[in-house]
C-alpha cells in the first residue's frame, strides 16, 4: 500500500512491472478477480511466489497499487481559489470517468471489486478517502476565505459538488462527461453556496 513500509529487498521495477502485466493479461482475458491467485499471478509473471510477497502482504493490496499504476495521478490542487481548486478536483474525476469507460482493465476490475469486501475496504483507504480529503480541503479553504457559506456542513458541501460526476461515473456510466462539465457544476453550486450578506 502506498505509504505503508514494505517488506524484504529494494523493489525492482522490471520485476514489478511483469507482475502487473501477468495481472493485466489474465483480468483482460476474462479470468474472475477470484480466480486471480497469487501462485497464477506467479506463473504468468515468470516469478517465483516469495518475490510477490516480498513486494505485497496480499493479493488485494497488489491490485490496488495496480489500479493506481494505471490510473491518472490525483491533480495538485492551485490553492488559488475554492473555485479553481474544485474546478481542478472535478476535472481529475471527469477525466478519471472517461478512462474506466475506455479502459478493459479498470472496467473489470470495478466491476468485480465491490464483490470483495477487503480489497473494496483497501481501494477505499488508500485511494477514495485521500481523493476525498482533498475535496474536503478545498472546501473548508473556501468557508475560511469567505467564498463559500461557512455555516454549512462540509461534507454536504463537498458531496453537491462530486455528487454530479459521481453519478454519471458510476451510477449512470453512460452519462455524458463533456469538456467544461467542471467548471459548470462548480459555478452552479458556488451560486447557491455563497456567504448571505
């Protein structure tokens, strides 16, 4: 897991990247996250077991460091404004949106993840929750300067502005996620968030 202390030898990245790919070529060839053990992952790669365990406790945190390998980076947040930050946030889960759509590999894996509560609970940890604070930041940097209403709930507010992407990412996956989608959800809420007066 990023940030957690690994075990055993340096990593080397050939090594690392050829269990990622054996990964990638059974999950695009159809084989069920269930089925995707360590020892198969350990026969496609070419690796003996221990140098998979070396690098990963367990098959769930392998695989989500290899969502976060093909997944875009989180952005970097300008901190020049609530808007420009939360303009750059939604972006990033825009973007994020258009490459599951596009991508056989995290399509797959999103589907069959939520089946697996451990590696569902790890993604969410590791990836979601610090995507998340960010969101939260942003928002709370707002109230402080005055840009938006500091007598609301963060967590609401920052739900009325992911809520509408998430909702065409995941609940409706076919929802449109044009170019400036952004920044028109921002500015819509903004509208009705700023401080009364």
């Amino acid at each position: 897991m990023p940030g957690a202390a690994r075990r055993g030898r340096p990593r080397s990245e050939a090594v690392e990247q050829a269990i990622f790919d054996a990964a990638i070529r059974l999950l695009e060839g159809g084989t069920p996250l269930a089925e995707v053990s360590i020892e198969k992952l350990a026969r496609t790669a070419g690796v003996g077991k221990a140098t998979i365990y070396r690098r990963w406790p367990g098959k769930e945190e392998l695989f989500v460091d290899l969502l976060r390998s093909v997944e875009l980076p989180d952005p970097v947040l300008p901190g020049t404004s609530a808007r420009d930050d939360l303009v750059t946030l939604l972006e990033s889960i825009r973007r994020r949106g258009l490459a599951k759509r596009s991508s056989a590999l995290l399509h797959n894996v999103f589907s069959q993840m939520q089946l697996y509560p451990k590696l569902w609970d790890t993604y969410h940890h590791t990836v979601i929750e610090p995507r998340r604070r960010l969101g939260l930041d942003a928002v709370r940097r707002g109230m402080e300067r005055g840009e938006i209403r500091d007598d609301l709930d963060v967590e609401l507010v920052n739900d009325l502005f992911t809520g509408p992407l998430l909702l065409r990412t995941v609940i409706r996956p076919g929802g449109a996620l044009e170019p400036g989608l952004a920044e028109r959800i921002v500015d819509t809420v903004l509208e009705g968030l700023r401080p009364r007066g």
